[in-house]
C-alpha cells in the first residue's frame, strides 16, 4: 500500500485518531509543519499502549510526544560536539605519531611499508591509502590550509590533511598502522589498541547519525564494546552472562567518552546530560523518566560515571 501525503489537518486527525491529545491545533500544526510528520513520529513509540495496540496511552499529549523530540535534539547536539572534541585528539596524535616516525611529506607518509605487513589486510591498506591520495587531490585547491601547502610547499603534511578526512576514514587509518605505531596511540588513553579500534568504529557511527540529525535516544549498534570496570562499578544487572546496559548502547557511548575525553570536558558533558533528562522529565505526564532511561540504555545510577575513575 503507498504512502499518500497528507494536509496538516490529516495529519492533526490520523494523531486525534490513535488517541493523541491535541490541545492547540494551531500551534501542533505550525511544530509538524516546520519538524516534519515522520521524523515526530519516530518519537511516539515510547507512548503506545503496547506493539499489539498502538494506540497513545490514555493521556498523552502531542506537547509530551514533542518534549521527547527536542529533549533528543538536544542530546542529539550534546554528543556531538563531544565527539568533535575526540575526533579532533584522534585526528592530532595519529597525524604527530605517524609524521614523527615516517616524515611529514605525503609521499613519506603515504608509503605501503609504513603500515600493517598483515597480507590480508594488504587490499585495505591500498584502499585508504587511495582515499587518502583522493582527499589531496580534491583539497589541494579547494580546503584553504591544503592549498596553502601544495601553493607554497609543494606539498600537504599528514596534520593538515587529517583536517579534510572524515572520521570513518581516520578509524581505518588507525586500523591498518603497525602494531606498534597503534600501541604509542592507544597508550595515551590508557587503553588496548584494539579497544580504540572498536571506540573508533562506534564514534563514527554515531558522528554520523548526529550530522544526519537521526533519532538517537533510541539507537543501538551492531558492535559492542567489551565488559569494563565501570559496568561493574555502576553495578549494571546481568541478563543471560550479559550485562543489560553499556553494551552497544548509548550507555556505551557514555562510557567510550569516559575513557576518551579528559576529566572536565566529560564532566561537562554529563553535566548538560543530567540537566536536559531533568527538562525532560518536567514534562513527561503519561510515562515516567525511568522507561527513557531503560530506552536509551542508561541505568537509574547513570551519573555516578562522572565521579568514577
């Protein structure tokens, strides 16, 4: 059956129809006409009686529905520019490490020897290194540093092109270094090479849905990070030998910027978390906070993390 479109007024009737309250049309038409039907109700999952019936829980309001919408908008923008933050570290250590051991020139830098001699990894070491290469090319007269370089230079050093690389490409960049460049890495955050490799791989991922300004209150990821001392610090029940949050959640988010982030930008960070799940549980009346937490992935002790070391 196809989708057709619908008026505002259809759309404010289909809503009334499945039991939502609507107490100012106006104002619900002018929010689905300016945030767009579908992703609003992206957010409407949580107020259903239930998968078989869904219907809104007897008392749900469209402003409820929508608290839930900007509360993730907003932690939506939390997360990201936190991830921003640990791109930017990422992007700045690989680029010294490798620049320091192997020359700064891109054609020192960008040699097949520097990197892993793993054969069946030999394809991807080509690959990146060629995603590289197109990156200068394409750069090297529209980004303003790189052309500077390639103008005055006559070439682009490795910590000014990490600059127009995306992430996913500098997480497949630190995947194909020699062991050894990625232990000098992984040693500065404390942490095992292939632990940063994983981070790496979920930061992208969520990079990526924050850009896209998708629903990620709710998101799960196909990896997982493994069992650390903080799920069992925070005491994280286990279902089935397995812990129920901090997984592939956005807990375990939370826990990767514990370990990537220094001390006041991640008590920041859980500072403005903490205050935009208070905005949001002033305005929730059919459901309680807890069903948000559960949903996100985040245990009742959720802030505890911040004081932990």
């Amino acid at each position: 059956m196809k989708k057709e479109f619908k008026t505002l007024n259809e759309q404010i009737e289909i809503l009334k129809n499945k039991g939502l309250v609507i107490n100012n049309k106006e104002y619900a038409e002018t929010i689905l006409l300016r945030e767009n039907y579908f992703f609003l109700n992206g957010y409407r999952h949580l107020f259903m009686k239930s998968n078989v019936d869904k219907r809104y829980i007897e008392g749900t309001t469209f402003e409820e529905v929508y608290s839930l919408f900007l509360f993730d908008r907003t932690f939506r923008n939390i997360i990201f520019k936190n991830i921003l933050i640990i791109e930017n570290n990422i992007k700045s250590i690989i680029s010294y490490q490798l620049s320091l051991k192997y020359g700064y020139r891109e054609k020192d830098y960008l040699t097949p020897r520097n990197f892993t001699n793993n054969k069946e990894k030999a394809k991807q070491v080509n690959d990146i290194l060629r995603k590289m290469k197109r990156q200068i090319s394409v750069n090297a007269t529209q980004h303003s540093a790189t052309s500077h370089y390639v103008t005055n230079y006559g070439y682009i050093p490795l910590w000014v092109l990490v600059k127009v690389l995306s992430f996913g490409i500098v997480g497949e960049l630190y995947s194909i270094l020699k062991k050894e460049d990625q232990m000098n890495i992984a040693e500065l955050y404390n942490l095992d090479e292939e632990i940063i490799a994983n981070y790496l791989t979920i930061l992208s991922n969520y990079r990526n849905l924050c850009a896209h300004e998708d629903i990620v209150y709710e998101n799960k990821t196909q990896r997982k990070i493994d069992d650390n001392k903080y799920h069992k610090l925070l005491n994280i029940p286990i279902l089935d030998d397995e812990y129920l949050y901090g997984k592939n959640d956005l807990f375990a988010l939370i826990i990767i910027m514990k370990q990537m982030l220094n001390h006041d930008e991640f008590s920041n960070m859980m500072e403005e978390i903490r205050h935009n799940l208070e905005n949001l549980d002033m305005n929730l009346h059919t459901i309680k906070l807890d069903k948000v937490l559960d949903k996100m992935g985040f245990p009742v002790n959720y802030y505890n993390i911040k004081n932990l070391d």
